[in-house]
C-alpha cells in the first residue's frame, strides 16, 4: 500500500534523491538547493509517493505558472515532472499522486492542472492519458543563436 502527502523541509533530501533520479543533471546537493529556493516563492511544490514503511518511492513536481498552452486560465499548476522508482511502477501510485495534486489544487480554486510530454515519448504521452489528460495541442519550438 502506498500514500502521498505534500512535501516539507524535512522531505527536501527524499525529494532531491527522486528529482535526481528523473533529471541526473546537476548533484543531489544542487536538487536540494533548487527546491529550499524555489519553494520559497510557493512557485514549486513536491508531493511524495511512500510505502507503509516511508519509503519514498516516486513523487511528483508542481510549479504554479503564469501561463500554459493548452490552459483555460492563469496562473496554472503544472505537472513538471513525474518519476517512480522502477519496481513500483504499474501499481498506481502516478495516479495516487496526481489525484492528490489535483484535489489540492481543485481546493485553492484551481480549474485545471497542465503538463507536457516529449512528442517522441509515447510512455509519457500514454501515462497523461491514463491519469486524465486530454491532449490539447502539439508544437515543435525554435530557436536561433545570435
């Protein structure tokens, strides 16, 4: 059985240790500094996924944005990033997380939550959809040096 409940400080190393496993740039120490800064702003928010016995399995990232595509309103909460530990995959605890974020969202007034995949991540593209997503546009974005 697992829970989740909304990070604190004393979650920041749990919550550092699974950024770093989803994005391995950067230490865990610089994940760590990352979070105890942007979530003084009420910006970003981290929700833990946790076995009976606290282990932290998988956890999800919020930041509180300006703007989206695809969204209705703004600001909006939007789904940054999404990880599980391998062996506690397919047991539904990416939908117990975003569940949980949505409900607390929906709770501060919140009409929607709003993420992205990669075009080319089918995995990524399938999961949204099983947690409720619906698809709203897709876009290639450019850049030039100057």
């Amino acid at each position: 059985m697992y829970s989740v409940r909304r990070c604190n400080a004393n979650d920041y190393a749990n919550w550092a240790q699974l950024r770093h496993a989803l994005w391995p740039k950067g230490s865990v120490e610089e994940h760590v500094a990352d979070i105890a800064t942007s979530e003084t702003d009420v910006m970003l928010r981290g929700y833990l996924a946790l076995t009976d016995g606290e282990e932290a399995v998988g956890f999800a990232e919020i930041s509180i944005r300006h703007y989206a595509n695809g969204a209705t309103r703004s600001p909006v909460p939007f789904l940054e990033g999404i990880w599980i530990a391998p062996d506690h995959r397919c047991r539904r605890v990416g939908r117990m997380l975003i569940d949980i974020i949505a409900a607390d969202c929906a709770a501060e007034g919140f009409v929607e939550l709003c993420s992205d995949a990669a075009i080319d991540n089918n995995g990524s593209q399938l999961a949204h959809e099983g947690w409720g997503f619906v698809e709203t546009e897709r876009v290639v974005y450019f850049r030039k040096p100057i």
